[in-house]
C-alpha cells in the first residue's frame, strides 16, 4: 500500500493509489525553465511525479516575471534550475530534483547517462528542437514539443496534437520540413496555437497563453502515465 503525501489526496480520488503510485515511479526530463516549462514542473510537482531533471542554462531576468512562475523580484539573477528545485520541493519534499545549468543543442549525450520516462521540450533554440526530435524518434522515447507561444493572446487555441496537423505557426513549418528532409516517420507529438501570430517585430508575450501551454502540456505527460496503468 502507498502512503502518499495528503496533498495528493484530491488527486487520488480520480487516479487511485495506483494512479499515485504510477506517478511517483515516472521521472520527466524538461528541457527549458520558462514561461512553458515552468508550469509543466509546477504541475507535474503538484501531481506527485516522483523525478524531474530540469535542464537551462538560463538565469531569471526581470523581463521573466510577466510570464514564468519562477519570476519575483526575489529571484531576479539566479538560476532558473536552482530557483524551479527549490520550488518544486517546497511543494512536495519527496521530489527527486535533478538540475542541469546547460545549454543543449547538438549534444544531447546527457539523455544516454540518465533514465526518464519523458522528455518534454519547451526550449526556445530551434536546432536543439529539431534534435531532440532526432533523438526521441530515434531512441523511441516518449517526448513532446512545445511550439509557438510569443505573439499570442488567446490560449483557447491551444491543442496538443500531431506536428503534421499543425498551421499558423512559423516554427511548425520549419520543424514540418527538418522532420520531412530526415525522413522522419514516426509521429511528433506537440503543443501549438492555431492563432494567427500578432504582426510584431519583437517577441512579446502574455502571463496567460505559455501557462496554458505548460498546463496543458503537463496534462497531457500525466494522462499518458495514467493510461499506462489501464493498458497493463
């Protein structure tokens, strides 16, 4: 029988104790701690997920707080990765927090030295997205990518689906071609917005369309690791 924490108990009554104990035996791998990625951690925390590895080179910026969960006065100037651990085992202390302060791009070895069972990629570099679906493909990893969420203010256009499926989103149709030159047949799972980017040179961003992502993105790793459990 699982003890889990009493803050999962609201979570249990829809998962169960298996639900629970799924959850706390599942690691995720985020790969950038920002607008996105910060709130797929503060879920995936708040859902009893055993074991993250949150990897950004990143410090916070005060251009940050109007966006990402980790962005106070307070943490102006810290590391992104230090600053999202301490938060995730302020909520559950039970927590495996592992951080990497790196930038990733070509070199993804570290995905051979660790175990996950997700990948979840919300970085900003395209050449580190297109590798990762290279190597998730590849490795047959379960993963997903975040697309586009600057330039937008409507997050009920946000949909997970096929990056095939996908339109209206500038990094789609890169992404569309790199999967379709590398004969890449497997599907690629991804987080998009089907609203038309706003016509602006910079890219501004609103407090509520990258949270959704991030929500949006954590449902969907968590419903996956559930699914597990009726499968079996």
């Amino acid at each position: 029988m699982v003890k889990q924490p009493n803050f999962l108990n609201r979570l249990e009554i829809l998962v169960g104790l298996d639900g629970i104990q799924t959850l706390r035996d599942k690691s995720v791998f985020v790969l950038g701690i920002g607008g996105v990625g910060g709130y797929v951690c503060e879920a995936l925390a708040r859902s009893g997920v055993g074991r993250l590895v949150l990897v950004d080179s990143d410090v916070v910026d005060i251009t940050n707080i109007n966006r990402q969960i980790i962005a106070t006065q307070s943490t102006v100037g810290r590391k992104k990765v230090d600053v999202m651990k301490e938060r995730i085992l302020d909520i559950n202390p039970e927590c495996i927090v592992e951080t990497y302060a790196l930038f990733l791009d070509n070199d993804l070895s570290i995905l051979d030295k660790i175990d996950v069972d997700f990948v979840v990629d919300c970085c900003d570099t395209v050449s580190t997205k297109k590798n990762i679906i290279s190597y998730c493909t590849s490795k047959k990893i379960s993963f997903i990518t975040c697309l586009g969420t600057a330039k937008k203010f409507n997050p009920s256009l946000l949909e997970i689906t096929e990056l095939s499926k996908t339109y209206n989103d500038p990094l789609a149709r890169i992404l569309r071609k790199y999967v379709k030159d590398n004969h890449i047949f497997s599907k690629v799972p991804v987080c998009f917005s089907s609203e038309l980017p706003v016509n602006v040179d910079k890219l501004g961003s609103t407090a509520f369309v990258p949270s959704s992502a991030g929500l949006l993105i954590a449902s969907y790793v968590v419903n996956k690791f559930i699914c597990d459990i009726k499968n079996s």
